[in-house]
C-alpha cells in the first residue's frame, strides 16, 4: 500500500445519462476510506427531484448524500453546490448552497453568461472548501461529457475538471450496446486541452465472460489511446441508492401474491422515490410503482410520494382516474398513506395563490384528511428525530423536510399528530390506522413504522432488518466489486501530486 500523502482529485465523467458515474463514484469514496484516506464527494451541479436536508438545513442532491456516506461523512451542500430541481417542461428551481435562488428555464439558466459565471465560481469555492478539509475529493461529472453545444458553458464536466487538477474517466455503459462509437466519438470530440486530462477508461456494466471482452479492451486502447483500466460487472445482488428518475423505469410493476402490496403512485413530478428504498428490502412487503387505476385497486397498501408539483400532479391524478381509484380503494378497506406533496393531495383543498409551482392557482384535494394546504416561497429544509404516533410510543425516529406549502387544520378539526418533533412541533394527520400522512421524508427508514403498516395483515410479525446497517456493508460490497475489475495501481499513480 502506499504511504498516505495528498492525493490529486479524481473524477467520473461519463459517455451518456446512467452510465453508473454515481455508483462508482460512490464505490471509489468506500475504496479511499477503506485505504486510509479521507475522501468527500462532489458534483457541481445535479439535476434531479431526490433531494435531502443536511443538518445544517441545506437541501442537496441525494447522490452526493449516498457518496458521503460511502466516505462515512455528514452530507454537507458544499458536496453539491447547484441542484436544479424540474418543476415544469421548461422550468427548474435552482438551489444554491443549499438554499433556492429562483426558477428559470433551460433558456435563462443556460445563455445567461454573467449568472453561469457566478455559479461556476460558488461550485469552484466550494470545491476548495471541501478540499480544505478532505483528501482525495471525489468528483462526478454529469451526462455525457461531449454536449458540445453546452461545454462552453459548462460547469459540471471537464471544466471543473481542470480547475480542479483532477485525474480524469471515462465511464461507459457497455449494457446498453453501442460502446466502441460512444466511448471513440466521446474522445474523438475533445479538444486537446480536455483530451490531456483523461486518464483511461472504465467499461461499465458488463454480462457474462470478460475474457471475451479481452480484444475488445485493446481496440478501445488502440482507438482512443487510452487505457481501458477496468471492466465492472453488471450486478443486481448489490443495492446502492439509485440517483436517476431513469432507474424508475426498472423498478417493479406487479402485483405478487403471499406478500403485503404496496403501490406507490407514479407521479409525473415525482421526488424523492428513495423514500421508498428500505421497504422496497423488507421481505413481508411487494412495492411497484404505478400509475394505472387496475393495479391500485389490486395492492393492500397505497403511498402518496412527494412531488415538486403538488397541483400539476394532483390535476393529472384526477384526469387519469387515479384519485378515483385511490378513495374507492380507500372504501374497500386498503390503506392510504401520503408523504410531502401526497399528503397535501390527501385534504380538501391545495391553493397556490402566488403561483409558486405554476399557472394552478387552487384545486379540491381528495378529501381524505381534514385540511387544507397554502402553496407559498419559503422553503422549509430541516432534519428532523419524532416520535411515530407520540401518544403510543416514546421510540425516536429520524426524517426530513423539504416543501413549499403550510398545511392546517379545517374549522372543528381536533390535532392527530402522526410524529411529534423533538423540538416540540407536531407533524401530519392521523385519521386512523388505514389513512394517514405526513410532511417527513425518510419516515420509512424507520422500522416501528413499517411494523405499523405490515399490522393487520398475515405476516405482521415485527421486522429485525437495520437499514443503516445493510447500506453499510452494501459500501462494503461494491468496493470489493471494483477493486477486484480495476487496476487500482494505477488509479493510484495517476493521483500522485
């Protein structure tokens, strides 16, 4: 092993969308810890609707959140200074540093130079800030790394990349076909300055035998003149937070009898899905992801998840027969359970006077729960420990929020906390044991209330699976993966100061 000393940073770039930069970035940060160092991840600017609260209530993507705790760090927003958050086709609310500056379409965020000047600067400082304390720094790229007609306004990829100094991959997701002309016309289209910084190659995702692939590692080489320095399995026995609405599209779809089955609404502005990651582990439940009225009424248990839109999507709900399957459901005796924007869909009203969100101004809700919700500017982003159902238990679980709305009770409603905050405030609405909801992401995460969810059912027995742990030695796992494809004496030699 070598003698620990200041490394240079590293980074992932990737050929395309999904090519697994997140994963291996994540993997690389387990790898550093294990070897002795102390890495932190960074992404300059992530675009997605999985958010999270740090502890000093900044809001950041949650793929740095799964990096940092790869390195076995508090997720802290220098880690990911701008996320753009989609609200609309044209629209993304931009945060920065933890806190939104405003919306803007891809037109205004993209051609205004002055403002992507600005934003480059605050993600190069706070770069140095991370770099200030940790060692290596970890960064990924976002997309693919030859959008030529964004790389002159780049602040993500390899511009980062050279303000940073850092050893440079190429990531390829030879799963999806095409690697040779993706990976050759990626570098291809480097200028030489950007060339300079590569350092090799990682094929990604390969099935089956890599001896048939030995040829094809030597093509590469020969064609791009860089080193192909792993090739990584495709796996589906190690579970890592998935980033990208894309891994969506992958998750189940069908109902599956002896099990509890939990439906989770697919909403077009759904946030936030790794909500739903540790009981998606448990073995007494089945979640899919749906959004057809059928499969619905069919599951014992409906989650209402997040959104960035709460009117877009409670309006398309209503127009697609959604919320008519979900009450008719509700009447037949299924559980309904909302979460952030879904457990605002669950009152009588959603208003948006100021049009926060968009050209909504207010819809009914679904009448499920007596309240009634004001959409407004301020953002609340906070950690959170509660007690679940206070009155019944004195157990301390974790969550976190991030929205935009003031939910209240109707006139003549009576208080029915689903938690109570360790700060003395009171969070969601208890209607009874099928119907309740609440603003707290990450509640799942908790084992007292998947229990409470599995009760009434044939399996209800309590659950002995830690998620904290399992993701843990998951870290443990996929380091062990990588390091077993890829020449990991190299990757250290091309970090040498």
């Amino acid at each position: 092993m070598l003698e620990k000393h200041l490394l240079k940073p590293i980074m992932f770039v990737g050929t395309c969308s999904d090519a697994g930069k997140s994963v291996l970035n994540a993997a690389f940060c387990r790898i550093f810890k294990q070897d002795g160092y102390h890495p932190a991840p960074f992404k300059a600017q992530n675009m997605s609707l999985n958010s999270y609260s740090t502890l000093e209530g900044g809001e950041m993507g949650r793929a740095q959140v799964t990096q940092a705790e790869a390195c076995g760090l508090e997720p802290h927003t220098d880690m990911n200074p701008i996320l753009l958050k989609p609200t609309q086709h044209t629209l993304s609310q931009v945060i920065l540093n933890g806190r939104p500056v405003g919306n803007f379409s891809a037109k205004e965020y993209f051609n205004e130079t002055e403002r992507k000047e600005r934003l480059f600067e605050e993600a190069l400082a706070a770069f140095h800030r991370l770099a200030g304390k940790y060692n290596p720094i970890v960064l990924e790229g976002a997309g693919s790394v030859s959008e030529l007609n964004l790389r002159d306004r780049d602040i993500t990829n390899l511009r980062m990349a050279e303000a940073a100094g850092a050893a440079t991959y190429l990531v390829a997701d030879i799963d999806r076909g095409g690697v040779f002309g993706s990976v050759y016309g990626t570098v291809a289209l480097l200028r030489p300055h950007e060339r300079a910084l590569m350092k090799g190659i990682l094929v990604n995702k390969f099935r089956g035998d890599q001896s048939l692939f030995d040829e094809g590692r030597k093509m590469l080489e020969e064609l791009t003149g860089l080193p192909v320095v792993g090739v990584i399995p495709y796996f589906e026995d190690i579970h890592i937070e998935a980033e990208d609405s894309v891994a969506l599209e992958r998750k189940n779809q069908a109902i599956e009898a002896g099990k509890i089955n939990v439906a989770v609404v697919r909403l077009r502005k759904m946030s936030n899905f790794t909500d739903f990651d540790a009981m998606e582990l448990d073995p007494r439940f089945n979640v899919l992801y749906t959004d057809q009225p059928e499969t619905l009424r069919k599951a014992d248990i409906i989650l209402l998840p997040g959104t960035k839109n709460t009117l877009a999507d409670l309006r398309e709900i209503r127009r697609r027969g959604i919320a008519q399957a979900i009450l008719e459901a509700y009447g037949s005796g299924k559980k309904i359970i909302g979460i952030c924007g879904g457990y605002q869909m669950m009152g009588t009203l959603v208003e948006d006077p100021a049009r926060v969100e968009g050209d909504i101004e207010a819809l009914p809700g679904l009448g499920l729960l007596p309240q009634t919700t004001r959409i407004e500017g301020e953002k609340t982003t906070r950690q959170d420990r509660f007690r679940f159902l206070p009155q019944a238990s004195a157990h301390e679980c974790r969550g976190y929020e991030i929205h935009m709305g003031t939910t209240c009770l109707v006139d003549g409603a009576k208080p029915s906390p689903v938690a109570r905050l360790s700060d003395g405030r009171e969070d969601g609405y208890y209607l009874n044991g099928r119907c309740w909801g609440c603003y707290l992401h990450g509640i799942l995460d908790n084992p007292i209330v998947l229990d409470h969810l599995a009760e009434g059912f044939e399996n209800p027995k309590e659950s002995t699976f830690d998620y904290a742990t399992f993701k843990d030695t998951q870290y443990d796992k996929l380091a062990a993966l990588v390091r077993e494809n890829v020449d990991m004496n190299y990757i250290y030699q091309t970090l040498q100061p």
